[in-house]
C-alpha cells in the first residue's frame, strides 16, 4: 500500500510553495497513520551508542557528554507469538533514536539472544534528512534531502 499523503500534527498549516524557508526536519507526523507497535523488545547487541561531538572555538570536534542511542526494537507481541509457535522469524525492527542522553543504559544482567522488554516515552515520527548524490549538468553532486521518516522517543525504559 502506498502512501499518498502524510498528516503533520501541527495546529499551524505552512505552505511549501510561497517561496518561504521551512525546516522539515521539526515537523512532526500525526501517529495515527502509521503502525507503531505499543509495546517493545530489543536484543542486547542491537543496541548502539554514539558520542555527540561539537566543534570547539578551536574547530576541534570535542565530545559533549551526551549520547545518541539507537536501539532496533521489534513488536512484542508478534515476537510472543513467533515464541509461543517455535518461529525464528520476528519481522524488521524499528529503529527509534533518543537523542541528548546524559547516561547509558547498563544491560549487563541480558544475555545477547535475549529479548529484553523496553517501554518509550513520547514517540515521534519526522522527516530525516539524508544525503543523496544527484545529477545537475552532468555531474554528480551531493543534495540533502528528506527522504526517509526517522522515529524519536524522548525516554525509555528498561524492564515490565
């Protein structure tokens, strides 16, 4: 099924084509229209972290204590069901981004093949901004584009 058009949750409407500039990358997609599961599971090794870094006055990339976590996160309850008939086949996870985390998540007590159960606050589905190489008189050059939908959450949750 292809979508034909996606709803903002935006109160403001904005015209893309009064030759005014917008940041797409802050508007925020109504929920309803897409298929998010309620509750997660994730696997240990499935968990990544990375470091923000921003330039100093000096123009070095300097950590900022903060921390990017991506965590690829399947439907619990498909996952129950795929248990429960010895299936191992659990569909694609989702990959949900929380930003500007002052502390990560010690997950030492899971094994890797494990499902650890995870609860997020406040999902949020946005544009995401990806770089693309495109053709403008007959060379290739690199275009910023929004062409994929990124899924944030504000906090999570380990554990029931």
């Amino acid at each position: 099924m292809a979508v034909k058009k996606l709803k903002f949750n935006n109160i403001n409407k904005i015209s893309l084509t009064d030759g005014s500039k917008h940041d797409l990358g802050v508007l925020k997609f109504d929920l309803s229209q897409f298929k998010i599961p309620k509750d997660f599971v994730i696997l240990k090794n499935e968990v990544t972290a990375k470091a923000e870094k921003e330039k100093n006055r000096l123009g070095e990339l300097v950590e900022t204590g903060l921390y990017n976590i991506e965590f690829k996160a399947y439907d619990r309850s498909l996952v129950e069901v795929a248990i429960t008939n010895n299936l191992t086949e659990y569909g694609s996870p989702i990959t949900i981004t929380i930003e500007k985390q002052d502390s990560l998540t010690i997950l030492d007590d899971y094994e890797d093949d494990e499902f650890i159960p995870l609860t997020f606050e406040k999902l949020t589905v946005r544009p995401r901004k990806v770089q693309r190489k495109v053709y403008s008189d007959g060379k290739s050059v690199d275009s910023w584009q929004f062409a994929e939908l990124r899924v944030s959450a504000d906090s999570y949750k380990v554990g029931e």
